[in-house]
C-alpha cells in the first residue's frame, strides 16, 4: 500500500497495486460494499460505463455545484468529457459547451450530449473569447478540466516541460481558470501527476476561483446515477465506437491512445 489513502483496481502500485478488470475473470475483494445489482431488463453496456467515466463525469459537475441555470463549459471532449456534458443537462445547466482540437470528438459530443462546441484550434486565448462571448462577457459558471497533463502541445510547450522538469503541461487547466467568471468554479478530472511551475496563483486569488478535483468519488453516486439509467434519463453507450474481442487490446489501446478511426470508446469484450 502507498500513502495515497486509498487504492484503485488497475491503476498500477500508484494506488495499491490491484490489477483492472480487462480480463476474463476478476476477483473482486470487498464483494459486499462494491457491486450492484443490475435491473434485469437493461444489457451489460448499457451499465458499463457507470464503474468509472459516468460517475467521473457526474462528479466534475457535482464539484461544479450545478443546480441549474449555469453556463458549464467542458474542456476535452473524450470519454469523460462526454459524460460531464451528460451530467451537466442532468443537473440542471441552461447552457453546456464542450471544448476540443479535434472537431470528430465535437461531433460525437455534439451527437450524443446535444451541447455547443468549440474547436481549440490554435491557441487558448481563441477559446476563452468564444467562451467570454458566449456569456456576455462574463465567462463560464463552472469550467470542468477532462483533459489532464497530455494536452496537444507545440514545441515551445514541449521545451519548457523539459526545462522545468515537469510532465505534461498545465495549459488546460490554465484556460479554465481563464474561462470561468469571477467567484465560478474550476473542477478538475484531467489526471495532473507532478508540481507545475508558474500555475497562475494570483489569478486564483484575483477572480476569487473555487478549484476541486481529483479521483472521482465513484461509489458516492453510482446509486443514483444507476437510477438515471434504469429510468431512462441518460443514455451511455451511445458513446462507444469500437466493440473489439481482448486478443485485440493492443490495437484498442493504440487507436485510443493515438484518436485515429474516429476512437472514442472502445469496449473489449472477453467472449468475443
Ligand atoms: N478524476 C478521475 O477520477 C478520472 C477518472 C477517469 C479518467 N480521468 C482522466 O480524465 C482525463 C480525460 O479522460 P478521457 O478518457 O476522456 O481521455 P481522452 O484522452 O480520450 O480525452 C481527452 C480529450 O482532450 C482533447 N484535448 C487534447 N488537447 C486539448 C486541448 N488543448 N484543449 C481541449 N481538448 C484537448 C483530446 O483531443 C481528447 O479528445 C484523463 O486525464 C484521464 O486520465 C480522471
């Protein structure tokens, strides 16, 4: 055990060193406390999704405090990003825009969580302003960061990662912070591992930001959030684009990994 507090299924010795569930059979200690009990009428990918990016989604916006009305704009518009946006419309948000650079993530956003898009393009600054006009100059309620450390980067990102000896880039999240309205909040899912230099404090401090994240909170909402699908209020699997048996797991990582095939979920199935 490491000194997180806690451990994860499949998250390497980070988190306790449990192996994943992509495998034929998984032994699943704490039987009691982490399964449910499935309605019989809905399919196994209909619930898939409601062990991790549902309830990842649902919880940036629970962090968000949307209770309705909010302007929610959503930066990454991968698995979870999608979920957030779900989430976003269940909780009540008047408006729901979701960022991107690559305008098929957009589409799939846009055909399965009916939100506004924004393609990031070039740089930031584009983004925020679409977003400070879409709001009347005012910025976003709520920015929910699904991007994480490996956002698409140039060169001059890739140098000063390297200079500061820092994983990744933090530029995400500093669009956020950037987008969001004076006093909103800034939730982030996107994984950060390591300190960063230069994180904008005295932004932080000026627009008086609420900022929350972290490992999302799963087990705190899969009860409702399994309601919300056996009544039909919110539809998962329509995300998947790929349904690919496990002696195929490395094709499914790699065309995941490199957003090629139009990739957005992919779902690995042990009996195939
Ligand atoms: N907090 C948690 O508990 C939790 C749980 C699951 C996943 N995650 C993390 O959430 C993040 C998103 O997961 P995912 O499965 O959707 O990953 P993903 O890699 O499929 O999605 C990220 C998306 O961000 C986009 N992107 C890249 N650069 C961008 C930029 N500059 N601006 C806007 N979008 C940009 C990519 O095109 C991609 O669509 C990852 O960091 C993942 O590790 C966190």
């Amino acid at each position: 055990m490491t000194e997180k507090g806690g451990a994860l299924f499949g998250y390497t010795d980070l988190y306790g060193g449990y192996d994943g569930g992509q495998a034929q059979y998984v032994r699943v200690p704490y039987a009691d406390y982490g399964p449910r009990i499935v309605p019989d009428h809905l399919t196994d990918e209909q619930v898939l999704f409601l062990t991790d990016i549902f309830p990842t989604g649902y919880s940036g916006i629970d962090w968000g405090e949307v209770k309705g009305g909010e302007t929610v704009a959503i930066f990454g518009s991968g698995p979870v990003g999608i979920m957030a946006a779900k989430s976003a419309w269940l909780r009540g948000a008047a408006r729901v825009v979701v960022v991107d650079t690559l305008q098929y993530r957009l589409e799939k956003a846009k055909a399965t969580a009916h939100c506004e898009t924004i393609l990031w393009d070039n740089d930031a600054k584009d983004v925020v302003a679409q977003i400070r006009d879409m709001t009347g100059g005012r910025g976003a309620d709520v920015c929910v960061e699904a991007v994480g450390f490996e956002p698409d980067r140039n060169l001059i990102d890739r140098a000063k990662a390297v200079i500061n000896l820092e994983k990744g880039s933090p530029k995400v999240l500093e669009a956020c912070m950037s987008a969001v309205r004076r006093g909103g909040i800034v939730s982030v899912l996107g994984v950060y591992p390591t300190t960063y230099d230069n994180f904008p404090i005295g932004q932080f401090f000026d627009k008086g930001i609420i900022l929350k994240g972290g490992q999302a909170p799963a087990h705190k909402h899969i009860d409702t959030l399994l309601n919300y699908v056996a009544e039909g209020k919110v539809q998962l699997d329509d995300i998947i684009t790929h349904r690919l048996p496990l002696t195929e797991v490395s094709h499914a990582y790699d065309i995941f990994k490199r957003r090629v095939d139009d990739c957005v979920k992919v779902v690995l199935d042990p009996w195939k």
